[in-house]
C-alpha cells in the first residue's frame, strides 16, 4: 500500500526468515523462493510482471523492490522528514524519540553520522524538554558524545513512558510535559551548576591574588617605606591628627 515502508517490510521478511535458521547458500534461495508470499496487492502484481527467469539472484530483487516503491522524490521526502523533525505541541519526549526512531528506520540510507542525528532531535525538542535533557547531561546534550547521549535520552524516555502508564488517568500528562514551574526548576539547577564552577574560578584567583608580596614604596605623606595599600589608612590617619 501507497502508506507502507518498503524498507520495514524488508527488515521484517529478513525477520522472518531468520528465525528459519537457514545459512550459507542456501539462504538466497529461501529469500527468492519466499519473498512473493510477502506481497500482496500492486506489489505482488509488479514482480509477477517481471519475465520468468528474469530475477535469478536476490540482490536484484532487493534492487528493484526498492526502486519501484522508494524512488529517490520519497527518498528526499524520508530524508527530508528526519532533518527536519519537530516535537508536537503536546507530544511526550517518549513518543517524540520513537517518532524520530521511526523516521530513521524508514529511511537507513539517510547518509547522516550519529552526531548529526541527535543534533537534529535535540533541535527539534521544545524548548522545556531541551532544557530537562541539558539540566539531565550536567550542561549541554551537544557536549556529550553519541553513545552517552542516546544512553540519556533512552533513559528519560523510559521514565517518561512508566510515569504516563502508570498514573490512574489515561490522559495524564507525562513527567516530562513541563509545565512552566518545572522548566524554572531545571533552568535553576544549570544556573547553579555554572556558579559552582564560576565560585570554585574566583576560589582559586583570591588564592593566588593573595599569596602575591605587596609592593612597598617610599609615602610620600610620611616619608616612611610601606605597602602601597596602607596609603590610605596612613592619609585617613594624618587628616585626624590634624
């Protein structure tokens, strides 16, 4: 059907065959003597107008079945969607990660490396649930690697799922659909990670500020050798006397 993935529907027939514990040579014939089982409608009509003997060797089966049903103006259109993506004004991070997840598996020819994919989710995140991740990262989700950050998020998303299944009403929202005084809460706990790190800054200048010899120079109010900073009490003290 015109609303099917063509590269879902590979990956579950090599599913299917697999459980078969079939290997070796054998395999490709089990995937050509198969495969039009697997099809129905306009799909099946397509390869049954193919010439017998025609399509002997299943890379070119494969080929084809994916040039008929993917051509590259739904290829762009795949390509597009996930370089694009957006979380829903109401959508949970749990269903936006398995939404975006859906968008890759459809298209695994995409050309995009791990890094440019978590970037495009991250940026397509509202800003409340971007703010949680970073806030959950200790920072920012861009500083982490791939690894690190899809362990994060796979997390978070399986928090947010539990929390949504496990409330007594169906339509309760999930912990991560923020509301404003959790998104301060989460903007909070970045500004005091960044002030830890300024105090510990200024710690260690008032240090090393303080372990420096005074200057001493000759007053010119009481002709006398001292440190530059004592000039102003020395000058408070004469106005006194006199």
């Amino acid at each position: 059907m015109d609303h099917e993935e063509p590269y879902t529907h590979l990956s579950s027939f090599y599913e299917l065959i697999g459980t078969m514990g079939v290997l070796g040579e054998d395999e490709e014939a089990v995937y050509l003597r198969l495969f039009p089982f697997s099809l129905t409608g306009k799909a099946k009509t397509w390869l049954q107008a193919h010439p017998n003997q025609s399509l002997t060797r299943w890379e070119d089966v494969e080929r084809k079945f994916l040039a008929r049903f993917f051509p590259p103006s739904r290829y762009i259109s795949a390509k597009s969607a996930i370089a694009t993506f957006s979380q829903g004004a109401d959508e949970p991070l749990c269903e936006a990660w398995e939404r975006y997840k859906s968008l890759l598996r459809k298209c695994p020819n995409h050309g995009f490396d791990d890094v440019a994919q978590l970037n495009m989710f991250c940026n397509g995140l509202r800003p409340q649930t971007k703010m949680l991740l970073d806030a959950s990262a200790g920072g920012s989700m861009m500083m982490k690697d791939s690894e690190e950050a899809t362990t994060i998020i796979d997390a978070l998303a399986a928090s947010d799922y539990q929390a949504r299944h496990d409330r007594s009403q169906p339509t309760g929202r999930g912990i991560l659909e923020l509301d404003t005084q959790n998104a301060i809460l989460a903007q909070n706990k970045l500004l005091s990670q960044q002030m830890d790190g300024l105090k510990k800054q200024m710690s260690k200048l008032q240090v090393g500020s303080s372990s420096r010899p005074q200057q001493v120079m000759r007053c010119d109010f009481c002709a006398s050798d001292h440190p530059i900073m004592d000039i102003a009490p020395s000058l408070n003290q004469t106005r006194k006397n006199k």
